[in-house]
C-alpha cells in the first residue's frame, strides 16, 4: 500500500498563529477601541482603585486578544510605578457557577492549599479575601464568556463591593466582564447592573477593508512568499464582512482555502479553494457556536425549534417552540424555563445567525405573528446535538424519519430527476 500522505508541504511555513489561544504582537484596526480601554483602566495607574468594565460584542472582534494585550501594558506601566496589580483570568465558558469560579480564583491565588470539590463556599471566600489582602494593592478579575454564569450572580455583586462590606482592608478589586451576548448585560439586575456596568467598551464587527488588513498580516506570519493569488485575501475578507465581521471565521477561511491547496498538491492558493472553504467553514462554525457558545437551555430552544421544522404541518411559532421545548426538558430531565425566558433565548439564537423570523398576516382573524427557521440545514444542526448523549436523547423516536422526508419535499423537480 501506498502512503496515503501527501508530497512536500508548499503552502504553509507556520500554523501556529491560527491558533485560538494565539495573541499577535499587536492589535490592529482597533486603535480607538484600544483609546477608549486606555481611559477607562486609567484609574489604575492614578491610584484611583481597578474600575468594573463590561466589554461586549459578538464573537471573533477582538474582546479577549484586545484585553490580554492593554493587561500587558497595564502590568508594564503599574510595574514602573511600584504599583502592586493582580491579574486573574477565569474563562467561564468552564466554569458556569459561581462556586466554580471561586474555586479556581481561591486555587490560583493559593496554591500551596488545594481547594477541593465539596469545600464550603463561606471557607474558599475567606481564602479569597485573606490572600488579596496579603497581596494588596489592585486586582483586576477577567471573566471571559461571563454570560456563561447565566442568573447566577453571587459572584457579580460580592467581588465589587468586598472593599464596602469591610472584607478588604489593603485591596481593591475591580470585574473585567467579557461577553458575546448582548442580552446578558440587559438582564442583569439592578443593584449588579449599575457596579458592573460602571464602564462599557462596545466592539464593532469588523468590515472588509478591516479584514483585509488583519489577514494580510497573518498571511505574512503563515503563508510561504507568493503561493496566494491576488483574489484570495479580499474574497475571503468581503465573505466573512457579508456574514458576521468576526475576525476568527476570516482566518479559519483563509486556513482552510489553505488545506484544500495543500491537499490538491498545489503550487498557489486560489479563489476555488476560498469558496470550497467557505462551506466546510460555515459548517464548523454552525457547530462551534451550538456546542461552545449555547447554553444548555438555548440548545433546546433550537432542538425544539428544529423538530417543529421538520414537521411541516405545525407552524414554528413561539407557542409551539415552547411548547415542544417543555417537552423536552421533561425527556431529558432538566428544569424548564418561563416563556419570556425562551422568547430571550430565541433572540440570541437569531443573533447568532442559527435561526431567522419572517413575519406573518393572520389576515381576518387580525395581528401578525413571526414564524421561525433554520438558516442552516436541519441535518448539521441534529448531527451536532448527537454527538450530546443527554441531548440526544430527548430525540423523538421519528427524527430520522422527519429529516429524510424533509430533506426529500426540498428537492425540486430537477434535483429529484437527477437523483433517479
């Protein structure tokens, strides 16, 4: 048998900096973001105590890249001032509970004294606030994904006001909040929302000439010297601005056009390969964005709304989402939600592109309503909840059977005679 690699690579000479955990050296197209950061941290550096910021904007804008770099010049800055600055990174997207976030904080901050699983809260707190008071000076806690808490907000009210409520004594601690989810900050409560949103930095989608220049510089850092067209850089670019402005989905693009070269043997990267990309892409994302940015509650908005899609005789109002959704919850064995709460759920399901509303006329019987779809096919979204055991296993017994009659009555005459 042959080896099933292929020849000497021609495309690439680094992959590293496709990586997510990659930082770049510097940020671009983000100059007067990077201003506007620069004076809310000021405070820092006059002395003034860490502020609370909440930091939002859709995915793949720069959020976490921006704040690990101005946590860099901070540090540099506090550094040649004598000025004591703790930093603490927390990704909630791991940590959903605010006990999961203390633990981690309390065993980053002590590590000589593992915190284990079963400790009492009121101990790993004492923890917190005896070692930041050992530290002192100013600590700054970044919660990247923060919307991952969802309503528990413990966490939220207890870390900003710890100096107020005499748990401090040589400390201050201020909450970076990173989110993707546009409706979190709204549903706050108010005595979190007017300390954590003390100060907010709204990120933009980036546009195509804001792309171009950022893939250009990757492309320097990962491309081997002229083995991309001159089409392939804006076309990528002018793709992902149409779609979401996301900065990530441009690069997995441009990566991705870059694999299908190397794995055609060929010598130059072209605009076929972008559009080949283009949809293997759109797939991951779709998948990405169920299994990693949806909470449990808003996957099975979308399972619900999904099955009322195949079933072609039940109009997928919110009534019957949620009613099929209760449904659900009820199979799986998770507590249900209030319709206002799925109503939410639904809005953030169409911020994030995986389902649109067209509105309806109800005609004589009077009012309008809003009918729900799927912007991708049914099967990528019901392949990505199978791969969740516990999803899964809220699946009618009639799925397969549903989307394949589905996936049939969406031919047209020409795909059904092509198929005979």
């Amino acid at each position: 048998m042959e080896s099933p690699f292929k020849g000497p690579n021609q495309i690439f000479k680094d992959k590293d900096p496709f990586k997510e955990e990659y930082t770049p050296e510097e940020i671009l197209e983000r100059d007067d973001i990077i201003e506007e950061y620069a004076a809310s941290l000021q405070d820092v550096l006059d002395g003034f105590g860490p502020p609370n910021v909440f930091i939002y904007g859709q995915t793949g804008v720069g959020k976490t890249a921006t704040t690990t770099k101005m946590m860099e010049y901070l540090n540099a800055e506090a550094g040649a001032q004598n000025q004591s600055l703790t930093v603490i990174n927390v990704n909630c997207n791991k940590r959903t509970s605010t006990y999961q976030v203390i633990s981690h904080v309390a065993n980053k901050l002590h590590p000589s004294r593992e915190i284990k699983q079963g400790t009492h809260p009121d101990t790993i707190w004492s923890v917190i606030y005896s070692e930041i008071d050992r530290i002192g000076g100013d600590v700054i806690l970044i919660l990247d994904e923060i919307d991952k808490l969802g309503e528990d907000e413990q966490l939220l009210y207890e870390f900003p006001r710890s100096r107020s409520m005499g748990e401090l004594e040589n400390a201050e601690v201020g909450i970076i909040g990173i989110s993707n989810n546009f409706k979190f900050r709204e549903n706050l409560s108010g005595r979190v929302k007017s300390t954590l949103c003390e100060k907010e930095i709204q990120f933009s989608p980036y546009d195509a000439t804001e792309l171009q220049t950022i893939l250009n510089y990757y492309a320097d850092l990962t491309f081997k010297p002229d083995v991309l067209s001159s089409d392939v850089i804006p076309l990528c670019a002018a793709y992902t601005a149409q779609d979401t402005g996301d900065a990530r989905m441009a690069l997995d693009l441009l990566e991705t056009a870059g694999d299908i070269a190397r794995h055609e043997n060929s010598e130059l990267v072209d605009e076929e390969h972008v559009r080949l990309a283009r949809s293997e892409v759109d797939r991951a994302n779709t998948r990405d964005i169920i299994t990693e940015r949806l909470t449990t509650q808003m996957q099975l908005t979308l399972m619900a709304t999904t099955f009322l899609v195949l079933d072609e005789g039940t109009d997928t109002k919110i009534k019957h989402i949620y009613s099929l959704y209760k449904n659900l919850c009820e199979k799986i064995g998770t507590d249900t939600l209030s319709e206002s709460r799925i109503r939410d759920h639904i809005s953030t399901l169409e911020m994030f592109g995986l389902i649109e509303s067209s509105e309806k006329n109800l005609g004589r019987r009077g009012g309008r309503t809003f009918i729900y779809s799927l912007v991708d096919e049914p099967r990528i979204v019901l392949d990505t909840f199978r791969e969740d055991a516990q999803l899964e296993a809220g699946f009618p017994a009639s799925t397969d059977q549903l989307l394949s009659q589905y996936e049939e009555s969406s031919k047209s005459g020409f795909q059904s005679e092509l198929d005979l």
